[in-house]
C-alpha cells in the first residue's frame, strides 16, 4: 500500500524570468513501513521536497496523494489537522521552546488536539522514556547536550503515533556517539511500523534505510532499493564520485559568463585605464 503518492509534482518560486525550479516533474512512490534516505548536494531540492510531503508547502503544480487522499487541494485548516494527525518532524535545529521543560516541550503537540493537561503529561512521560529520557522530564533544553535535545525532538514527533516521521538531518548537528543514539532510535520507530523520510548527506547514515533516494537539480535521479544494514554500492558512488574535471571547469566558467554577461567595451576600457596606470608608475620610478 501507497502512503505517499507524489504526480509530476513541482514546486516554483518566484516570476518570469527569476522563476526558480525547486522541484521539478517528480514522481515519488513511498510503501507504509519505507526507511527512505534522501540524499543529493545542496540545493538540489531535498528539503523543498520533505516540506511538500510535509503539508508545510503546496506544490505550484502536480497531485499529492497521502494515505489515499488528494491533499493538495486542501485548504489552510484542513492542512493543518492532517499535517498534526498523520506527520511527525524532527529537524536538525531540534526547534524546542527554551522556557518549557523536555516533558512540556513533548506534550506540546498534544495540547492542539484538545487533551486535558493530565493525559498530555502521561503521554509525553511515555514517549520520553520511550527515547531514554524519563530522567530527564523538568530539564530545560539549555541543561540537555545536543544527543538528548535531539531525542526530546524525536519523542515530541512521535507522541501523536503518526504514520509518517520525516526527519531532515537528524545528525546533523550531532557529535557520532550522539547520531548513533538517534539513529538506532529511528531505526526502532521504523521497526515498529513508522514511515521514515530521512534527509541526509552522510551515506553511512543509508545502512538504516530500506531504500535510497538521490536528487539533483530538482530531479530524482536514483532511486534504489537497500538491505537494512548495509551501505549500498550506490550511495558510495553517487556521494564520492569524482566531481572536478577540466570539462567540469569549462561548464562553470560558462555558466559564470550567461550568469554575469561581460560587456565587452566595459572591458575594454577597464583594460587600457589599466595600462595607462601601470605606464604612469613606471615613468614616475624613473
């Protein structure tokens, strides 16, 4: 079964000639139970794809289809709620609020569903110690190291048991002790049934994912299946194939030139203010 259905979807900014391509025509089939790791070099539409799958932003054109439901068109309200009951986040920034506790930060979510503060509390006590933080429920988050801040982000993504976690690089600002905690706590979410769309740049981070995703320009241009436990061949070539070549440099000096047209009489003259500079020092040295 499909739990994400993405058609010829993209997503444009901006007008006429300053119109940029985010997203591009993708098509995107996500199974329920999927570990997907996105990965691709900056600016190659990652994050812009996670926030349409998301509910965070409308595609400019194409069909969203989430849990058999055409989403797309829905409106701001609407949006809302299916993004709360179905989407949990984790970012690498963690985003927790510094004024309330880890256990107050978790039950969050919970109070937009209209809980009483009692069941809220309970339900985030759960999914704190779900994460291996019962200890630490009246720590603030300036008394909590980045792996614990990360695991607190984690279990207030998962207190509303939604049926998709995106986590757009959860390691990011982790040390390796700290990203293999959350990494095997997001393996564990994935054991249990959660749909997992991971960004990432690291490709070691892939060994966790049943399936890998890479996009450039806008474009998915690999998409490929992956043992659980093993860093596929493909992850290691597409993240560490040799990039700079003399036919690479030829591209980049000419797309400098389209990007910054030279005017070819500016140059001229710039050139022979140039020489007569350097003809007056000479004459004044002698």
């Amino acid at each position: 079964m499909n739990i994400i259905e993405l058609k010829d979807v993209s997503k444009l900014y901006g007008f006429g000639d300053a119109t940029t391509v985010a997203v591009e025509e993708v098509n995107l089939r996500v199974k329920k139970g999927d570990f997907i790791a996105v990965m691709g070099p900056s600016g190659s539409g990652k994050s812009t794809l996670m926030n349409l799958i998301g509910l965070l932003d409308r595609p400019t054109q194409g069909r969203y289809l989430l849990n058999g439901r055409l989403v797309d068109k829905f409106g701001p309200r609407k949006r809302a709620k299916f993004r709360r009951d179905t989407i949990g986040f984790v970012f690498q920034a963690f985003n927790l609020l510094p004024q309330l506790t880890a256990l107050e930060n978790v039950a969050l979510p919970l109070a937009y569903k209209g809980k009483t503060q009692t069941k809220r509390l309970k339900q985030a006590g759960n999914a704190l110690e779900r994460v291996g933080l019962a200890d630490r429920e009246y720590f603030y988050p300036k008394q909590l190291s980045g792996g614990q801040l990360q695991r607190v982000a984690i279990a207030r993504a998962v207190v509303n048991a939604p049926d998709i976690l995106i986590a757009d690089e959860p390691t990011g600002n982790l040390d390796s002790g700290a990203s293999r905690v959350v990494m095997e706590l997001l393996s564990d979410l994935h054991k249990a049934g959660h749909t997992i769309m991971m960004v990432t740049h690291n490709p070691e981070l892939t060994r966790y994912a049943n399936r890998v995703v890479f996009m450039h320009d806008g474009n998915i241009i690999a998409d490929k299946d992956s043992d659980v436990g093993q860093v596929p061949d493909i992850a290691r070539k597409m993240y560490f194939r040799t990039r700079k070549t003399e036919e690479d440099d030829l591209e980049g000096v000419s797309a400098l030139m389209d990007a910054i047209p030279q005017d070819d009489k500016m140059t001229k003259k710039k050139t022979k203010k140039k020489s007569r500079k350097k003809s007056k020092k000479k004459e004044a040295k002698q």
